[in-house]
C-alpha cells in the first residue's frame, strides 16, 4: 500500500500515516519497530519521553532502507525546555537514535505556567537552520501558543500533534492551525481504548464496508486531513493499521462519527498541564 504524504509549510513530505511508540517497551522497541518497517510504515514518531529512541534506532539502522525514505520524528520533553537545555537534549535524542538528523522535532507541550517555550523554539530554530531537523513543529499548542509563537518568533511550526479522536474532534483548532499553514497532527488517533472502537455508529460504518473499526477511524482522519500515528504492539494491528487505502467513507459515514464529539480527553490539558 502507498501511503499518500502532506506537503508541510516548508516544503518537507511527510507521510500522512505513521507508526507511534509511545508505551512500547525499550525491550521490544526494537522488534516493533522492525515489524512496521517491514509492513511497509516509513514516518515513526517517538520522543524522548518514550525512552525507546535507541531501540527505535537501531529497528531504523538494521532495516535497510535507505535513511531518505524513512521520516523520524522525535520530541523534546518538557524537563529540557529552556534555550540551552532544549540544545543538549536534541543533541542526546540524535544520539540515541543514531542519526545525524531527524525529519521533525516537536516540542511536546506547551506548559504556560513556565513560559519556557518561546526561548526553547529559538533553540529549535537553530537546529532547523542547521539543518538537523528539516522540521520543527510543536505538539499540544493551543492558539494562544501558536499566536504568541509566530508573534515572537521567526519560523511557523510545520505541524501540531495533539490529540485528536472521534471524542474530541478538534474542529477549533484544525481551522486555527490551517490559517497558519500548520499541519495538523492527530495523537491517540484511535482513541486509546476510550470506547470509540466500540461504538455502535463507529462498528455499524465497519459492517458496511466490511472493515475493521480501527480502519474506519483512521480513513475519517486520513479523510480530514489530519496526519495520524496510531500505535500497536500486535503484528496483525499493525498492519491493520496501515491497509486503509483500498476503501473511503461516503458523506453519510462521515456525518454518522461527528456526533461521537463528547470533549473527553484521554490525555492532560495543555492548558493546565505542568
Ligand atoms: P492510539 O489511539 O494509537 O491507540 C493505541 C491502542 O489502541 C493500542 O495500544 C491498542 O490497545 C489499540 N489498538 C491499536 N490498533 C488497534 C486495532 N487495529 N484494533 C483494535 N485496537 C487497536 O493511542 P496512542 O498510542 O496513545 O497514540 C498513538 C501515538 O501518538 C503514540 O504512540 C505516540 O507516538 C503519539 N502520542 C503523542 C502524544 C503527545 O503528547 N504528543 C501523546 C500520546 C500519544
């Protein structure tokens, strides 16, 4: 299957469906990311946080393909965000990937409470000028994060990876990153076990199209526009996962998952989180 790719605001390609790693094991990072390589994934996104970058390296480094099909994504946690710390931790997370560059670095979340992040984003600047990420991008911004970024800073966030589900659908904040030109990034895109993938209106649209639940949620993603990084430790997940290219939802689907909006987050809100 051929993965369709986003043009970022830069310029940059990337495919608009990944891998996710978060909660995959150092031990089996290795072994997972190797089986998503090898059904075909190509963008991985991992972060400092996930402490898996040095497994999902070497999966990278022993798969064979060449380092200018893959797209790495990787993230800066909220402990190194500052100017000089967020330096050294990009430093730290390129070597334990094992790469002299990484397709996108995030900042992970905003955290107001400090106002850290104006400076850490100069830090990030840097690293995109030097071209050791060819993106950078923030993760869990909301508006306000985004206008004061681009009020007090040089370079627009190619993307923003928050979390986004039929349960909290994002529509605000998809404009909001749209009239930026910031790609909109859809983390726990299957909802993380909150229920979506047994919902009734959400199984009745699988029926149909004789597809998994899971593949229905993810064409309504690919089908907004959103880019999307769905997780599984399970061989036959993930590719699962990845087979979403043979079927669409029509408009009468697409209109049966927006009433699925309940505003319920499986994740802190960037606002108060700290
Ligand atoms: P997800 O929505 O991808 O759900 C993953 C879970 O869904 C799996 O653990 C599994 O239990 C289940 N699942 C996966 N495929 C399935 C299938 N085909 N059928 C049935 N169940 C299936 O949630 P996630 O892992 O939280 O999010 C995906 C990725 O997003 C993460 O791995 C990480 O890379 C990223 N993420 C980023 C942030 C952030 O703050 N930026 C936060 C959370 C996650």
């Amino acid at each position: 299957s051929t993965v369709p790719e986003v043009t970022l605001n830069n310029g940059i390609r990337m495919p608009q469906l990944g891998f996710g790693v978060y909660q995959v094991p150092e031990d089996e990072t290795q072994r997972v990311v190797a089986s998503a390589l090898e059904a075909g994934y190509r963008s991985i996104d991992t972060a400092a946080l996930y402490r898996n970058e040095a497994g999902t390296g070497r999966a990278l480094a022993e798969s064979g393909i060449p380092r200018d099909e893959l797209f790495v994504t990787t993230k800066l946690w909220n402990t190194d965000q500052g100017h000089d710390a967020a330096l050294r931790a990009f430093e730290e997370s390129l070597a334990k990937l094992g790469l002299d560059h990484v397709d996108l670095y995030l900042v992970h979340w905003p955290l107001p409470a400090r106002d850290l992040y104006v400076e850490t984003w100069r830090a990030l600047e840097k690293v995109y000028a030097e071209g050791r990420a060819r993106a950078i991008g923030v993760s869990n911004f909301h508006p306000a994060h985004l206008r004061r970024l681009t009020e007090e800073t040089d370079v627009v966030p190619a993307v923003n990876q928050i979390e986004l589900h039929p349960r909290l659908q994002q529509q605000e904040l998809r404009a909001f990153d749209a009239g930026l030109g910031i790609a909109t990034e859809a983390w726990s895109p299957l909802g993380r076990g909150n229920g979506v993938l047994e919902d009734p209106a959400v199984t009745a649209i699988a029926e149909k199209h004789g597809r998994t639940p899971a593949q229905v949620v993810l064409r309504w993603h690919l089908q907004l526009g959103n880019i999307v990084i769905p997780k599984s430790a399970t061989e036959s997940r993930i590719r699962e996962n990845l087979d979403v290219f043979g079927f669409e939802l029509d408009e009468e689907d697409m209109a049966a998952v927006e009433p699925l909006e309940t505003g319920a987050r499986v994740g802190p809100d960037p606002d108060t989180f700290n």
